[in-house]
C-alpha cells in the first residue's frame, strides 16, 4: 500500500543544488515549503522554480507550501555577541534602547508595546524558552525582570509571554507583500504565523484572493491565544499546522501533546487538513539516523491521524536532506501498519449539508464493508476526495483531474494520490474505459479488481458529486 501519511519538506541551502533536490524528490517529498523569513522574491522563486522541475523530471506532483514569518517578537544585540545571565540577577528589556548596545543588564527588543503588554508576576521566556525571567515592574518603556533560569544569551533569540498575551497582530507589513509575493509565485498553500483569532484568517485570505492567488490558508496554531479560538479558526481556515516551537513556549511543554492530539481531532472532525511541525527529526540535521524519542514522536503523530509532518531544518540547512526523508517515510509506513491492524470503529456521528459530502460518506462506508482495491474520485476542486480521506481507510483514494492546481493541492490531503487525466469530454461508455486503462498502466489496480468511482451527473462541474459506482476493472479489448 502506498504511503497515506505526507511528507513536507522545507526548502534552503542545503537544497539548492540539483543532486539535492533530486534526492529529495525520489525519497518521496510530498510537499516543500518555503520560508518568507529569509531570503528575496528572486530566492524563493528560484526554488520554486527548481522545485517544480525536480518534481517534473521525476514524474511526481510536488505541491508548494510558503510560510510567513509573521510578528516573530525578538530582543535585540548585545554589544559583545551575547551575555551569560546568572539566575537572581536584574534584567531588564527596553524597545527604545539602541539596537546594538545590549550588556549583561539590558537589552533592547523589537516589539515597542511589550511594555503595554506585561504587568508584575508575568513570566517572560527567551530562546525558546530555555531562559525566563519574572517581571518586577514596569517603569517608562523598561520592563524590570529578574532572572528565574539563566544561560548563554545571544543577539535576536525570540521572546514569549508565558499563557500568551502579547498584543501584535498575526499580519505585519512585511506579511501582506510577502501575500502578493506569494500569489505571484503561485503557491497551493500559505501557513499564516501567529494567528490570534478567525479575523487573521480572514484578512490573509482576502489578500490572497485580491492578488490573484489560489493558494489555502494553513494558520499556524503557536499561540495562547490560538488555543482560546481554536474551534473558529479551524472552521474558518483550510488546514492548520501543530506549531510545537512556540506554542510549547506559551503553554509549557507539559500541555503540548494533548493539545496536539485535539488539534488534530478537531481538524480532521471538521473535515480541515493539519500538518504536525518543530523538532521532528531534529538530530537529523547532523546524525544519519533519528533518535528513538523522534521516531516515536513521528509516529505517534501518524497514529493521531494528521495529514502531514513537516521537516524544518533537517532539510533545508541538514548534511542529507534526502536521508531524513527516506528515515521519516520509513517511521511513517511502520505505523500506518500498525494502524491497519488495530483500525477503531468508523465514524458514524454526524450531519452532512452536501450531496458530494454524503456520497463520500457512503463510499468511505462501504469501501470499508467491501473488498474493494482503490477508490478514484473524477474531481474538479478535490472537495469530495478531501471528505472521504477524513475517515480512516488503508483504501487509497486516487483524485483523477484535469487541474494542475487540484493535483497539487490533494499532495496534502492523508491518503490521497493525484492522477492528470481529462474525461470530461469522454463519452460515458469510454469513460470507465479510459479509467481501467490508466489504473492498469500505472499499477493502481488488476484486472478484476474492484474499485469505487465517485462522479458527478455534469462533467466538468465543480461541486457537482452526486453518483458512486461499484465496478470491476476490465482489461480493454483489442
């Protein structure tokens, strides 16, 4: 069975050579992502554009995920490179403080409302958390911290309110042209950093869409916050991605695989997408083989059913990005067989309010109660092959379309594989034809197999799902 579970790859010096990048494509990268904090227009379209290629040449549909750097709260330089703080001792943060000259008493921070933004007793954490300090007072735009847990610090390490409460907005101005930057490039997904609430959702869509773009939105669930408005966000998003970095940070890492497992839940209950991210195959970026931690990590995310795990700098700056993928596939493919063998009972709850929700329901039902090789969803938008992949099956679902745009984007949909194939203008009887004779060539089926084919009554129209049929492959006669 193939691989249910996708791979997303992030893209950066470590990939941009063509021996990398080929690599990557034939360990199975599912997706690559592209990150906005670093680099120009003319870098992230380079890999882009190589990207596509690497996928092109190697027969393979590769969607494309860009990532905003979003309102990343950061101190500032110290005079020296970096300070040691020692536990007991004053610290203070000051926005108006020259951005060069932070000592071992102060330093400055890129946020100028963090004063606004804390009271005494809160609990600031920097780099990621491995030192905190608890606020004294508040004097002027000084915030007077004593230090709680000290350590190395060094220049633009990120900072974090304990239980959230920072007040920037998910959107700064670099986002919204980095959105129009997006749309130019033409990217299947965009991760939104930060998202506070539905509005941040909703203004990056609108953004997207005013120039011209295509791309869903994934909203990053990283903060406080985000976990307040969760069950909003989630409806009113595409997919959203398990941002363990920060929102560990925020919520103490004692909550955070609890919150995973309901994020995850909660996505798929509301038939949205969710990719699972941060830290998870980390010693890959110099060791050739994962920890065990790591690997039980993976696959604990893969058994929770998310749609896709993401690789951050194992990939892009890693010494063999295409090994932590093969390392990562393999960690995959180990539990979906153990999901197999232990599949819980099938959702049975529930309302649906669509005709082409309720015929994936039915085949998903029955494809489960029946001896049946494969499903293949004839689709325009990959609405109804996103519906039937919420359900747990080992029964691939094949998206058969005509869009490029549709191909790319099911690459994230757990358990569903794009096919570029036309039969809109197919005469129904050839139809059937045309879809054995393809499943025969590319392996996806045998002859005498059985297999589930969703349709609608109009070809070529979006949305218009309305027909599942039962039948055997046949072989076309000569």
């Amino acid at each position: 069975m193939p691989r249910r579970t996708k791979i997303v790859a992030t893209l950066g010096p470590a990939t941009d050579n063509d021996a990398a990048l080929d690599d990557l494509m034939a360990a199975g990268v599912d997706l690559v992502r592209v990150n906005f904090s670093h680099g120009s227009f003319d870098d992230h379209a380079r890999r882009i554009d190589r990207a596509r290629a690497a996928a092109a040449q190697a027969g393979r549909v590769v969607g494309i995920l860009g990532d905003l750097r979003g309102p990343k709260v950061r101190i500032e330089r110290f005079a020296t490179g970096s300070v040691t703080l020692a536990e007991g001792e004053p610290f203070a943060l000051d926005p108006k403080l020259d951005p060069w000259s932070g000592t071992a008493r102060v330093v400055g921070v890129a946020y100028e409302r963090l004063p606004k933004d804390v009271r005494k007793g809160d609990t600031l954490l920097l780099n990621d958390g491995l030192i905190s300090l608890e606020v004294e007072r508040v004097e002027g735009t000084r915030v007077h911290t004593r230090v709680l847990t000290g350590g190395e610090l060094s220049d633009m390490k990120g900072l974090n309110k304990l239980g959230g409460g920072l007040s920037a907005g998910a959107l700064t101005d670099k986002d919204r042209q980095d959105i129009a930057m997006a749309a130019k490039l033409g990217v299947d997904y965009l991760a939104v950093s930060f998202v506070r609430d539905r509005n941040d959702i909703v203004e990056a869509w609108d953004l997207m869409r005013d120039a011209g773009g295509e791309g869903r939105i994934v909203a990053k669930i990283e903060r406080r916050e985000a976990i307040d408005n969760l069950e909003s966000i989630i409806e009113t998003t595409a997919a959203v991605m398990v941002a363990r970095g920060d929102l560990g940070v925020e919520v103490g890492y004692a909550e955070l695989t609890g919150l995973q497992k309901r994020i995850i839940a909660l996505s798929r209950a509301k038939n949205r997408l969710v990719i699972t991210a941060t830290q998870m195959m980390e010693s890959m970026i110099v060791a050739p083989v994962p920890t065990r931690a790591e690997v039980s990590d993976v696959a604990n995310a893969v058994m929770d059913d998310t749609d896709a795990v993401m690789l951050s700098a194992e990939t892009a700056v890693g010494r063999h990005p295409g090994r932590v993928v093969r390392a990562m596939a393999q960690v995959i493919e180990g539990a979906e067989k153990w999901q197999t063998s232990n599949r819980p009972d099938l959702r049975q709850a529930g309302h649906v309010n669509r005709t082409d929700e309720a015929i994936a329901a039915a085949v998903m039902y029955t494809a489960n109660h029946l001896d049946v090789r494969a499903i293949v969803a004839l689709t325009e938008s990959g609405s109804t092959a996103l519906w039937m992949s919420r359900i747990r099956s080992d029964i691939p679902i094949y998206a058969f379309t005509r869009h490029a745009a549709t191909q790319r984007r099911v690459t994230l949909y757990r358990g569903v594989y794009p096919v570029d194939i036309d039969v809109t203008s197919t005469r129904a009887d050839e139809m059937y034809s045309a879809i054995f004779e393809r499943m025969l060539q590319d392996g996806l089926a045998g002859a005498g197999d059985l297999i589930i084919i969703t349709k609608g009554e109009f070809s070529g129209v979006s949305g218009g799902t309305n027909t599942m049929k039962i039948v055997q492959v046949q072989r076309r006669e000569k």
